[in-house]
C-alpha cells in the first residue's frame, strides 16, 4: 500500500460518510437519537470537528435493548448454526471488499496509520468473523454417565445467553467492535453495541454493512453515545443478560459492582501495566526493537503496550540509548500522508490521542520515565506480591517466566518518582506506572 493508492474516490467517500450526522442503528432501522440531540466528532491529528453522531441516552437504550429482545425471543434465537455462520462470512466478504474505505475511515476517526488501520481493522477483523463462523457448527453439549444406582440420561446443553451489551474503545475501535460481535452472533445472542464516543464513525459504517450482509433486524442494534448516559444506561438495564467491557480499570470496576446488582454475566478486559524484562544475555538489537515498538506502536494506546522496560544494569546504557534512537528515527506526519506504517526501516506516523502531535522527546520521556535498573544483588520477588506492596505494582509484576540462562538472581531497583533520571537506584518500593 502507497500514498497513490488512496484515490480520489475513497477520500470521495469518507467526506460523504462525515458529512451527514450518523444515527443510531435500532431494530434494523437508522434513526436519530430520541432527544434529538448529537455530539462532535474530532480529528485527532488536529482537533478539528469533521463529523457529528447522534448521542443516544437511557430512552435510546431501552429501544435498542428491546428491539434485541424481540430478535433474540424470535427466528434468531432459534436460528441454525449454518445460517448464523453463512452471515459471519457474508459480513467478513463484504468488510475486505470495503477495506480502504474502513482504514481511511479509522484512521481519520482514530490517528492510527493507515497501513495499520487496513491490516488490523480490515482484515484482522474478517479473519475474526471467519473463525468464529467456523466454531457456530462445532459447538454442542455432551452426555454424561452418573455413577448413581437406576437409568438416567443427563446431559449438557450450550445455549446462548441472551441479550449483551457490548462497549468498544477508541485505540482500536472496528476491531474491538467485530470480536466482540463475532461471538456474540455465533452462539445466537442479540447485542447493543455502544462504541467509544471519541470514535464511532468505522462502528457505525459496520452496521451499514450487518444490514447489507442481511442479518435480522434487532439483531446488532449500535447506539452511539456518551459512556455517563448510554453506556451506564446499557450496564443497568435489567433485560441485559450480560455486559462485555474493554477499556479503564476505574470504569471495570464500576461496570462489575453495577452488574452485581441483578448478577449480570460481564467480561472486562482492562488496562494493564505490561512488563518488559531484558537480561544481560539477551540479544540486544532484537530485544531493543521489540521493547520500542511495544510502547511506541499506535503511540502505546495498546492495551498491551510495554509501558514498563526493566533492564539489567550491565545493558542498561545501551538499551536505552537503543530505545532513544529509535524513537528520534519516528517521522510524524498529518493525516493526509496516510501510507505510512510505524517502523524503523520505513519510519511512520505517531498520532497523539484527540488534539495534539507530541514530539518525539515526550514519547521517549514516556519509556524512560518507567525503565527500571536490575541489579545482582537480589533477589526478583517471585509469588504474591511482597508485603507493603499492592498487587500489579513492580515487585510482582516483575513475576514472569523468563528463566536466565545463567544463576545471577535479580530484583527490581526502582528509581525515586520524583527523580527525573532514569537508573537512579532506590527502593523497591510500590510505583505507580504511568497511565493505562
């Protein structure tokens, strides 16, 4: 993929997709939000508002939740396994068909690059609703012989849950949004599907392309909205049968104890504080690379992203400057240099989160200010997490099963927080990190 092959044609189409205000999708039909009311959308490479989408509440919700309902109480409740499957695959044709559209679309809602947009978004998420259209005909129950006196027949029989509600963020929105539906819609549910509010425009052209595929009305029904109004409104409906979350610790936490209230069935997944440890006799170009793009790729808005680097005092000096050489060969660009792919051989875009490109020394102030000296002289604190810490801080997150291939032991040495030079030694005390 090159910059000439983003034609005239496909920007044609992504400036019509943004100029109308997007409704909400509800029992098959689109429609604007009850209230009447929308909310902007902003080029993050610029904060420029570029589209509107309608801001659906508690009164669109319940519609949605109904119309899920009914679908769910219908045919689709009771829909065969091949037909289910039959529309998975009709859905990933038509999101590889539409592929460019999708990544221009992603990438002008959410800053990713382009060639990311495409590879994840496009075609990351058919090959999703592939394998999952594979499982809808291989899932079934089992019978069981009991070991009690007189004839029985028992058996286990694997049936859908019901209605979900399902919440997408805004690092990678279209494919959040197709794995969460992908399995959904496998085993026969119905969902609500409410994206981030900062990027609802590729979760929107997705329904536009459920109904093309012909899937029942009510089946996937999106609402666009605020997460304080939609999406509390999504987690305390009580004809939800389970909620499915991807986003903050924080909001985890208060979506679990909502769902406590009626016992919903919910699924978090949820920031983390990914560790990266290198030894002394690790293969330092291959370990450098890897340690920079876990915390660079998609400017570490990666649930994933190795946003804490420990690093043997021995290769200390040349890890980091590895790391910083790496992050002064990243180019930035505005978004109309769409090609580009994060990388060093082809060096790429980094696109701040809404409204700001940060400089290159803020992305590496970001890894320094959590790279961590690791000293011989103890022992890495291995089991739970050693007394006067908290779970998740370094001591236990340092916890893995790398396994050196030489006897020196380690323990993490943590720099003062309100030191600003990287290595300094200290205390093993709790850190906080930095960020989600």
């Amino acid at each position: 993929m090159n910059a000439a092959s983003i034609s005239d044609d496909l920007y044609s189409k992504a400036e019509e997709f943004t100029r109308r205000p997007r409704e909400l999708l509800i029992g098959g039909r689109w429609q604007p939000a009850k209230s009447g009311a929308s909310f902007e959308v902003v080029d993050p490479s610029n904060g420029r508002i570029f589209a509107h989408a309608a801001a659906g509440d508690a009164a669109d919700i319940d519609a949605a939740v109904n119309a899920a309902r009914a679908a769910f109480d219908g045919p689709w409740g009771m829909s065969m396994p091949a037909f289910r499957a039959r529309l998975l695959l009709k859905l990933a044709d038509l999101i590889e068909a539409n592929g460019d559209e999708l990544a221009l679309l992603e990438t002008l809602d959410n800053g990713m690059p382009f060639r990311m947009a495409r590879m994840v978004a496009a075609f990351g998420a058919a090959e999703s609703l592939r394998y999952h259209a594979g499982w809808a005909t291989k899932i079934g129950g089992e019978t069981i012989n009991l070991s009690v006196p007189g004839e029985w027949h028992a058996y286990t029989l694997r049936e859908p849950v019901g209605v979900v509600g399902q919440i997408v963020p805004w690092n990678f929105p279209f494919a959040m949004a197709v794995a969460k539906i992908a399995a959904a819609l496998t085993v026969g549910c119905t969902v609500v599907l409410k994206p981030a509010e900062q990027t609802p425009l590729s979760t929107v052209r997705l329904g536009e392309l459920i109904l093309e595929a012909g899937f029942p009305p009510g089946v996937v029904n999106i609402v666009t909205g605020y997460g304080e109004t939609a999406g509390r409104a999504l987690v305390a409906h009580p004809d939800v049968n389970k909620i499915a979350f991807t986003g903050s610790t924080p909001v985890g936490k208060e979506i679990l104890r909502a769902c406590a209230a009626d016992l919903k069935r919910v699924t978090l997944e949820l920031g983390g504080k990914s560790p990266v440890i290198i030894f002394p006799d690790a293969d330092l170009g291959p370990a450098t690379e890897v340690a920079a793009r876990g915390i660079f790729m998609n400017t570490g808005q990666v649930c994933a992203a190795g946003s804490r680097l420990f690093v043997h005092e021995k290769v200390f000096d040349q890890v980091v400057e590895g790391v910083v050489a790496r992050a002064r060969a990243v180019r930035f660009t505005l978004l109309t240099n769409l090609a580009w792919a994060f990388g060093y051989n082809s060096v790429g875009i980094m696109i701040a989160s809404f409204g700001l490109l940060r400089p290159v020394v803020a992305a590496v102030a970001m890894v320094l200010s959590s790279v961590f000296v690791v000293a011989n002289s103890m022992r890495l604190r291995r089991g739970a997490a050693a007394q006067g810490s908290r779970a998740g801080d370094p001591p236990s997150a340092v916890r893995t099963n790398v396994r050196p291939s030489h006897p020196e032991t380690y323990q993490a040495v943590i720099p003062d927080s309100d030191r600003t030079k990287s290595g300094v030694t200290g205390t093993a005390e709790p850190y906080p990190g930095v960020g989600h």
